[in-house]
C-alpha cells in the first residue's frame, strides 16, 4: 500500500480508524502512516486546531480523496451516521474504505486518560464525555476490529490478512 496515486486499476483506500478515547487508535494510525508511506489525517484534530465545521472538515477531505491517494483517517467517525457519511463520500471519489474499530479495555483507557490528563477527575469526564458520543459499529458496517493492548506488529498482521481477504 503506497502512498501515492498508482497507474494501476486498482481503487486507493481509505482505512478509517476508530475507537473510544485513548484506545490506541492514534498510535495505530502513525505507525500504519509510516509503515505505507500514506498520509495520515485527524479529522477531529483538524476542525478543533482550526475551529471549522464538519461541513468543512468534508469538504477539506473530499480535496484530499481528489488526490487518489491511499489514506488514513481517525477522528469525525463517533457515529453509525459519521462513518456512513465520509464511507459514501470516499466511495464517490472512488475509494475503497475500510473501518477499522479499535477495543481497549475500560480500565486500560481511564489509566492512560489519567496519565495523558494528569487528574482522574478530568480522565474521568473525558472518558464519560466520549463514550457518550461513540456508537458501536452496527453488524452490516463489518470493521476489522483491533486489540488496542496489542503490538503494532500483530495490529498490522491482522489488518493486512483482513484486507487481503
């Protein structure tokens, strides 16, 4: 999986990343990056550094898929609706996307809150904040689900083996 546009009929894909706060998909998401050479994009990092809407945070990704690149992309993917929504849009620019759910343990995700947010009090609002805010993926979305406490070499065994099926 290379970054740049192939000469080849194949589509370039999109794998999208998502999860409950500090369940690794961060981690996951830079080193996939690094590994393929494919440019990595937070969308939710991207509308909260620049304080744009989702409507531009679309249309800023439908430039990126004008690209014909493959890509990574984690953030503005809570819902059933999100994921649908920037799926349909990557597919209009002739994308293949793949959601990619990454699981980490509830007592896993508060410890690394409170590391990140040095207070349990606040690791505890954000967790409580973004759980409310993230939907499971429904049965016919068919994510490759990942371990978040797993090593990136086996998180990347199991993605490639996923996407070559």
């Amino acid at each position: 999986m290379e970054g740049k546009k192939s000469q080849s009929l194949s589509q370039p894909r999109a794998i999208l990343v998502f999860g409950a706060p500090a369940s690794g998909k961060t981690t996951f998401c830079e080193k996939f990056s690094q590994q393929f050479r494919a440019p990595y994009y937070n969308l939710a990092e991207i509308g909260t550094e620049n304080g744009f809407s989702r409507e531009k945070i679309l249309l800023i990704l439908s430039l990126i898929a004008k690209t014909g690149q493959n890509i990574i992309i984690e953030g503005q993917l809570n819902t059933e609706a999100d994921r649908e929504e920037i799926k349909k849009l990557l597919r209009e620019e002739n994308y293949n996307p793949s959601l990619i759910w990454i699981q980490t343990d509830v007592n896993t995700i508060k410890a690394r809150l409170k590391a990140r947010l040095k207070s349990v009090t606040k690791a505890k609002e954000e967790y409580d904040t973004k759980i409310a805010e993230l939907e499971a993926p429904a049965e016919d979305e068919k994510p490759i689900v990942l371990s978040g406490k797993h090593t990136f070499e086996t998180q990347l065994s199991h993605v490639l083996s996923q996407l070559a099926a």
